[in-house]
C-alpha cells in the first residue's frame, strides 16, 4: 500500500512546496501507523506463542494425570474382584460350616441311639446275668442234694452258664468299642467345625481390609478430581487440539469412574462376626 502511494505521489507533477509537505506529512503518518500496527501484531504473535507453549505444558501434565488416574481404577477394580472372590469363599466355608453342621447333628442322634441301646443292652445282661446266677444257684443247691452221680450234670450246667456269660461279655466289649469309635468320630467333627470358624473368621478380615481401602481409594480419586486446573478458554489458539483428544477439565470430570462403594456397616459386621 505504501508503495503504490509513492508511486501516485511520484507521477503526479506537484505544482508548489506546499503541496509536497503535506503529501510527506501524510506519509509519515501512514508508516507511523503501519508500523504500530506491525509491532502490534508481533506482540500479538508473542504472546499467542507463549500461551501455545503453556497450553502445551497443561496437555503434558493432563495426560500424565490421566495415566496416573487410569492406573487408579484399575486398581480399584482389581479389589472389587478379589472382594467379589473373598465374599464367594466366605459364602462357600459357610455353606460347609451348615452341611457339617447338619453332619453333626445326625452323629449326635446317632450317639444318643447307640447310648440308649448299649443302655439296653447292659440292662439285659444284668438281667440275664441274675437270671443265670439264680438259675445257678438253684443248680447248685440241688447238685448238693444230689448224689456224686449228679456232680458231672451240675459240672456241665456250670460250664454252659459260663460259655454263655462269656459272649455276653464278648458282646458288651463290642459295643463299648463301637461306642469309643462313635466318640471319636464326634470329637473329629467339632475339630473340623471349629477349624471351619477360623477360616471364615479370617476371611472376614480380609473382607474388612479391602473394604477400608476401597473407601481410601475412593477418597484419594475425589481429591485428585478436585485438584484439577480450570478449562481453558477455547478461542485461544491450539485449544482444538487440546480439545481433539478430549483432555480438558470438562470431558475429565464427566469421564464416568467405576469405583466401588463400601458400607462401613457391612465392614463392622464382617469384624464383629
């Protein structure tokens, strides 16, 4: 433009020096401005660069908070599934605990029905242990009676009683012996039960851990959320690709988060249990 002014003021023929004057003063004003508008838009240009080269900076930090914040959810994930395992194999030692539990009861009643038949079975050989020690003694007063001829029959009679006493005898030591082994078995089976109390104890506490330290995860994410720097304004220059990858405060703070809540009654129920 300034050009082609010197040009028109170069062909045209002036008639006085005043007329040259202005057109001078004229020109000196317009560079004036056209160089106040050059260092205008080179301050401009400055500062749009330097705010590209912070927006750039703010992408960087972005992305590694986002890095940092995805590593986070996948840790929270990861507790709610070993949460999920531990609560499966608290329900699978409680499922175990009741059948065991049903087991006993039936060794129970077991032991109470070998208790009242050994009971029986003791009463009759005491029964029948004096019905042959009366049925004996009469025996043995009529072999008195008798004549020494009689002697071998009362000697034979003896020798029955006794081979019949002695099975019941061998009899009552069989079911005394069955009786040990169902007392045993017993004794096994609340070993077993209390074991099973331990384990699902333990399992508890794990339970509670886990809880605890979903709750300092979730904590840990809302003030990492809240820390976040503000949207920039999105006229400036490189916001769109700022924007193109969906790093801006905005997007970051809609971006749905799975993270598992804990109910600290359950937690105090799992310690109390």
């Amino acid at each position: 433009m300034t050009i082609n002014m010197l040009n028109v003021f170069g062909n045209e023929d002036f008639s006085c020096h005043g007329d040259l004057n202005t057109d001078q003063l004229k020109m000196d004003i317009l560079f004036k401005k056209l160089k106040q508008k050059f260092d205008d838009l080179m301050a401009e240009k400055e500062a749009v660069s330097s705010k590209c080269v912070n927006l750039a900076k703010d992408n960087q930090v972005l992305q590694q908070e986002f890095l940092s914040m995805r590593k986070i959810q996948e840790k929270c994930e990861k507790l709610e599934e070993d949460k999920k395992m531990l609560e499966e194999e608290v329900l699978t030692l409680k499922t175990h605990m009741e059948n065991n539990m049903v087991e006993l009861g039936k060794v129970q009643e077991y032991k109470s029905e070998l208790d009242e038949r050994t009971m029986q079975i003791i009463e009759k050989l005491e029964e029948t242990h004096l019905q042959e020690q009366a049925k004996y003694e009469k025996q043995l007063e009529q072999l008195n009676k008798d004549n020494i001829a009689s002697l071998n029959k009362k000697e034979l009679t003896l020798t029955d009683v006794e081979c019949k006493f002695s099975e019941m005898k061998t009899a009552y030591e069989e079911v005394t012996t069955e009786l040990e082994e169902y007392k045993e078995a017993f004794a096994a089976a609340l070993k077993a039960n209390n074991s099973m109390s331990k384990n699902l104890m333990k399992s508890n506490k794990k339970i509670a851990v886990i809880s605890t330290k979903l709750l300092m995860e979730k904590e840990r994410m809302k003030y990492f959320l809240s820390t976040l720097p503000i949207r920039p304004d999105p006229e400036l220059p490189c916001i769109e690709n700022l924007n193109s990858i969906g790093l801006n405060r905005k997007d970051i703070s809609k971006t749905p988060i799975r993270i598992p809540t804990s109910n600290p009654q359950t937690s105090n129920n799992c310690k109390n249990s």
